[in-house]
C-alpha cells in the first residue's frame, strides 16, 4: 500500500517552491535546482558541502535566522533566503 506524500509550501528568495514532507532545507535547495546556499565575499556561489553541520557552507537565512541549511528541516510557510557577502 502506497502512503500519499505531504507536499510543503515554501518560499525560496521570494518563489514559491513545493517540497516533500521531511526532507532539510539543502534538499529543498537542490530539488529547486539552485543548490547553492550563499554567495562568499568573493561572490563565488557556495553549495552544501559535508552535510551534518561541519563545514558552515550551507548558511541560509529561515524565517530571518540564520541556519544551517542541512540541519534545517522545511516547514510550511517557511521563507528561506541565499545569504550574501560572508
């Protein structure tokens, strides 16, 4: 017997993106197909690297927070931005 997903309603920098219930917010970032998470002082875009919370690469701004993208499991109605300039 097949169990129907939950899809989650989010915003990523201001668009609408629908996810599967459970997955983190790297997931969601690389399901949308703009897996990177913020741009470094250089400019240069940066994607989730080691994935449990080491390497601080996948730095996003929740909900006006500042997470750690795979650490951080989606919510409905959460606003997730790409961070800028670190």
């Amino acid at each position: 017997m097949n169990k129907k997903q939950t899809l989650l309603t989010l915003t990523l920098n201001g668009e609408t993106l629908c996810v599967p219930e459970g997955i983190t917010v790297a997931a969601a970032l690389s399901l949308s197909g703009q897996d990177g998470c913020r741009f470094s002082v250089s400019g240069q875009l940066r994607a989730p690297f080691c994935g449990m919370g080491i390497c601080q690469e996948c730095r996003v701004t929740v909900d006006g927070l500042r997470r750690l993208a795979c650490q951080t499991l989606c919510q409905s109605g959460m606003h997730i931005e790409r961070t800028e300039n670190e």
